[in-house]
C-alpha cells in the first residue's frame, strides 16, 4: 500500500519525465475506476493538454494539466503509475493510458481499489479527502508542539499516527517504522506516552521519513521509471527475523485487524 515515500517516488520519477510533454491521446480501460468522467470525457478534456506539474498531498499523487485539470491518483491499496519511453501499450492490467504526442506514455496499472479523479485545478479544495487532509509530516508546518498537540487521545498510537486527518501519508507500513525507529509499542495508548517519548517519535518520524523519500520508498514499490525503492525495513513484514538493532526475533500481532510488526526488546 503506497504511502508518503512511496507516492513522494513517484512524484519524482514522474517530474522527470512527464512535465511538459503534450497529451495526443486519453484512453480509460476500466471505467469504473475514472470517478469523475467517462472515457470519451477524459480524453475530450486532456487532448491537446500540457502537463504543467506533478505534485504529492499525503498519499495522492496530483497531476496538472495547464494548471486547469488535476487529475489525482489516490493509491489505496496498491497500483502503479508507469512511464513508458516509446510505444506505450496496453495490457489486460491497464486502467487507463495518456498517450504524448512525442510518443511516449504514462500508465496506470493494476489499480486495486485505487481510484483517478479529474477536477478542475481551482476546485481542488472541494476534494473532501484534500480538505480533510492533516499536516504534511515532513513540512515545516509540523514542529515539536503541533505534533505533540496530535498525537494525543485514547486510540491506539500506530492509529493516531496513521490518522490521515491529523498527519498525512503515514500508513500502516511507516507508521510501525517509525515506532520501532522511537523504540514505542504500536498498540501503547496515545495518551500513555511521556513528553521524552513524543519528542523520540516526533524526531523518528522525520527522520524515518526523510530517508525513506530519499530511498524511494519500501523494496516492493516501483517508480514511474520501474526503479525499486531501497529502504531497509525493520520490523514490517519481517516476522521471526532478527531485529537490525538488537537481533531478536520481531513479533507479528494484529491490531485493530490490521497486521502489526515489533521487537519485544527495543519497543516499549
Ligand atoms: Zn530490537
């Protein structure tokens, strides 16, 4: 499930490539993941457009056109947006395809439960999982007592962490990557943690974060350019195998029917 580092990739590779480039064709495969338009819509709306930039909020990754259409790809529990050099075809797992007039193209592909919405750029801020959305954790707008006045309340505080209306695009995966990188229990109540704590979990967040967007995110994840992320997970999805801190063996649970990684040694 792609989350902030992952979507921030992605942004990049897609800033590398795409910008500028003018749209010849639009083509939806799967209509039902187009919320917005229908296929001959969504071309008759992109046809002829530049693409004037490529920007990330949380875990939605906005691409503009003539700053006058954003289409936003909200990745929900997994999809890939490809860049294709030449020859751009499409397969059974395509979603939808923008052709470029220089011949190249961009793909979305096996979106699961993903979804693409088309709005006009200055009704952006109707988007209500936009408007809605908290604090980006890596902006200076997130300091030492915004953070603290967050992550407070009776849930659990891998769930505050990855509450999207508090702090946006932390998920389930970097969430128990900061935790462990804070040295604190997923399930520890919110509430239950020390002001020595939530410094440590305001400081591992940034810092988990930071270097995971400079990695390119988790090893499964692939940019626009198929390049893997290089982050080396700690505890997330690394049942029974040694902790990289203190070598004991890393505990799955489930927490709230989600699945929930931690070492019994270094996480208190
Ligand atoms: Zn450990």
């Amino acid at each position: 499930m792609p989350e902030l580092p992952e979507v921030e990739a992605a942004k990049r590779s897609l800033e590398k490539t795409v910008l500028g480039k003018v749209v010849a064709r639009a083509e939806v495969l799967r209509p039902v993941a187009l919320r917005t338009h229908s296929p001959k819509e969504f071309h008759r709306i992109l046809e002829g457009r530049k693409i004037s930039g490529v920007d990330r909020r949380g875990k939605a990754l906005l691409i503009g056109f003539d700053q006058e259409w954003t289409l936003i790809f909200h990745f929900k529990l997994w999809g890939w947006v490809r860049y294709h050099p030449s020859n751009p075809r499409t397969d059974s797992a395509t979603t939808a395809m923008v052709y470029f007039k220089d011949g190249s193209g961009m793909e979305f592909r096996e979106l699961q439960l993903s979804t693409l919405d088309l709005v006009r750029t200055a009704e952006l801020e109707r988007v209500d999982f936009l408007a809605e959305m908290g604090l980006e954790p890596l902006s200076t707008a997130l300091t030492l007592p915004r953070f603290r006045s967050l992550v407070q309340g009776r849930g659990n505080i891998k769930n505050v962490l990855s509450d999207q209306t508090r702090i946006a695009g932390i998920g389930n995966l970097w969430a128990h990557e900061i935790l462990h990188a804070a040295g604190i229990l997923p399930q520890r109540k919110a509430d239950s943690l020390s002001e020595e704590e939530v410094e440590k979990l305001f400081k591992a967040t940034r810092e988990v974060l930071k270097k995971a967007v400079e990695l390119g995110g988790e090893p499964e994840f692939q940019d626009a350019l198929g390049n893997f992320g290089r982050y080396p997970l700690a505890v997330y999805n690394r049942e029974n195998q040694p902790c990289p801190r203190c070598g004991k063996r890393i505990v799955h649970t489930r927490l709230g029917g989600r699945p929930s990684y931690y070492c019994p040694n270094c996480q208190h």
